[in-house]
C-alpha cells in the first residue's frame, strides 16, 4: 500500500514509537502518579520525558504546560470550553475543522457568539479581515495553522499580534502542523495550541497536547482522581493534573516521547524537506495532467504538504476508492471533516481527494500516484 493519507493519522511510525509503546506496557505498566512504588514512578517519569520532548520541539519552558489529551478535537474543547463565557463573542475563518465549528456551533445554543471571517478561494485568511471582525466582547480568536483541506498556512504571527493588541486570547489549531513545521512558542503570540500527538508528532493515536501560555487559566472540562490532593473532595488548580483527570494513556504517551524524539534525533528541517520535495513534485506533475484541478496556494511558502485535487466532475469519494482498490494507493476522499473549508473553495458537493505525504514516503511512490492519476482522467 502507498500510504498517503498522512493528513488523517501519520503512518507507519519511526521504530523507536513502537518498541517505547511495548516497552511502556510490558515493564513499567503501572499507573503513573498514583502509588509510591518504582513502577508508578517509572512510569511517571515517561510522563515528565514527554512533556519535556514537547518543550524542546517548541521552545517553551515549562512542562506542565504541556497538557495530555486524547487527540486535537480534545485540547480544543478544552481549550474553547475552558475559557468562553455566556454573552462572549469568538472569531474564527472559514477554513476550520469541525472539531472547532461544532464546539462553537454547541456554544452559540447557550448564548455566544461567533463570527466566521470568510478564507478566499485558496484558501488563505487576511488578518484584517480578522481585526475587523473583533467586538468589544470578543474574548477567543481561534484558528487553524494549516487547511486539513487546502493545505494553506495561515499567518498566525501577524493574527497573533492583533490579539494581543485587543487583549484577546489566541488559539491555534495546530493539528496539521505540529511536528512538522517548526513552531516556537518562545516567540509567537500564542495563547493555547492544540496538537495531535498521532499525526505530525508521529505518536501513536489516543494522544494529543494542549499547550496554556502562563498567563491562561481555563475553567477544567472534567473532574476527578490525578493522584494528588488525594484527601480532598475538590479537584486540584494546579497544572497539569487541573486539566488531566484520570488515568493517562501512559503507552500511547510513551510512543509519543519517543515521536518526538525521533524527529529532534533526525533534525525537524530535514525530515520537512523529505515532504516538501514530494509536494512539489506533485503540484509541478499535477499541473500538467488535462483533468485535474488542484486546490489551495500555488506558492510553496503558502502551503504544507496537503494536496486536495479533483479528476474531471467525479465524486472524490469514488476516485479515492479507485486508488485504493486498483492501485493500492491511500488517500482520503470527500469533505475531510471540514464542510466550511468546502463551501469556501467551492467543493462541498464534489468533496476532494486528499494526498498527504509524510516523512517515509518516497519520490517513486509519488510517481506511481501521478500514474494513476493519468489513467484515472481517461476514465
Ligand atoms: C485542522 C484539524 N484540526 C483538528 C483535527 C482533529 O484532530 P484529532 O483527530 O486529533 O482530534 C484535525 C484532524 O484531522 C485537523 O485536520
């Protein structure tokens, strides 16, 4: 199988994820926090390791920060419910996941509102359009780094710093750029970043992190045992265990520590150099094939390795079940999760089919792709 659906769940992982994930179970299986002996402090530390990983990929400070979650959708429940009020007002664009726009849609039930600055046709959101939408009681700007559908980078920099001129908290959806294109916290304007630990981290799935600058405090979406403050009825304010509730999935998270080690080991820039080479390969061979049409930015710089295109009028989900069944090839077809991003770039009927590439493909898979692209436009 050419595994090109890397937008869905990275795959396959480095080795070392595998053998940290059976390492975790079978000697340190114990429940970290929880009991004073070696293995509960064993697997403790497996904790504290990855919190530690996360700081060093992205250049903050403190580990407890680092919050574990179960995935992206998770950190940014967590990080909307956690901070938004009855009568607040949110601004967010066009090209978010539904794990933002449900939120907010559930949200605008109870008496908050929500303002959708609307993305161009490839995509990209001007970050005027994002001041203009700010109200007296915006308290939330929420968006996505990178299109799960278009690709297109968005310039959180720049939104960042509107927020912080209004006084307004800034979250960034960083589930499809975590771990792939490089972020320091250190020095952007950013408030909360949710992440997947399964996708660009390379961790394995049933992992995700929410990171909370030091400044942010967030109403706990869950309450119950952390293993400390045992002897009170009232759960703990201090971090992580605020945020992190019952028992973590130690495995998962250990192959997450051993994701991120592996990209810091292999050097961030060279691992996004092995995708941006066979994303540019793609966009140059797909622009030459009567029949397809290609999605997002043209311009490399605008865009990360996620590639929605379409064959003739044909409904994506069909032609994504070709790939797979007549050329062993695994994209993902339709709406992605993402009906907004859909109707801002004119595909919500037609859906797209997504290739994303990740740091073990290779450039004969990609050809191979483009092959049966070729074909496919003679149907
Ligand atoms: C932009 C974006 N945000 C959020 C998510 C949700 O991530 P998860 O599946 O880890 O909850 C995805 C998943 O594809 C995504 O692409």
């Amino acid at each position: 199988m050419i595994y090109m659906d890397n937008a869905a769940t990275s795959w396959p992982k480095p080795e070392p994820v595998y053998t940290a994930v059976l390492n975790c179970m079978r000697k340190h299986g114990a429940n970290p926090g929880r009991s004073g002996h070696r293995m509960a402090i064993e697997a403790g530390n497996i904790l504290l390791y990855t919190r530690e990983m996360l700081c060093q990929l992205f250049s903050a400070d403190n580990p407890f920060r680092m919050v574990f979650t179960i995935n992206a959708t998770e950190s940014l429940n967590l990080a909307i419910k956690g901070s938004i009020q009855p009568g607040d007002h949110i601004v967010t664009t066009s090209m978010e996941h539904n794990s933002v726009a449900r939120p907010l849609k559930e949200l605008e039930k109870r008496d908050v509102a929500a303002t959708y600055v609307r993305a161009n046709s490839q995509g990209e959101i001007d970050p005027d359009d994002i001041r203009k939408a700010i109200r007296i009681n915006t308290k939330l700007i929420i968006t996505t780094h990178a299109s799960n559908v278009t690709g297109t980078l968005i310039p959180i920099r720049e939104i960042g710093r509107i927020a912080r001129e209004h006084e307004i908290l800034y979250l960034v959806d960083a589930a499809q750029t975590a771990g792939i294109i490089p972020i320091d916290l250190s020095s952007l304007p950013v408030d909360m970043m949710a992440m997947s630990g399964h996708k660009g981290l390379l961790g394995p799935q049933g992992t995700g992190v929410l990171y909370i600058a030091p400044h942010v405090k967030l109403k706990q979406l869950k309450e119950g045992g952390t293993g400390s403050q045992s002897e009170s009825l009232f759960h703990p304010e201090f971090l992580p265990d605020r945020y992190e509730a019952g028992t973590l999935n130690t495995p998962g998270i250990a192959g997450l520590g051993a994701g991120i080690n592996y990209i810091l080991r292999e050097g961030q820039n060279k691992l996004l150099s092995r995708i941006t080479r066979i994303e540019k390969f793609f966009l140059d061979a797909l622009l030459q094939i009567p029949g397809i049409k290609v999605y997002g930015p043209a311009r490399m710089e605008n865009r990360i390795g996620v590639i929605s295109i379409n064959v003739k009028d044909f409904d994506s989900a069909y032609i994504a079940g070709l790939l797979d069944q007549k050329y062993n090839i695994a994209t993902r077809g339709a709406i992605h999760c993402s009906p907004m991003a859909h109707k801002t770039i004119g595909t919500l009927e037609q859906g797209t089919v997504r290739f994303s590439p990740g740091i073990f493909n290779t450039l004969d898979e990609a050809k191979q792709c483009i092959r049966a692209l070729e074909q496919l436009t003679r149907l």
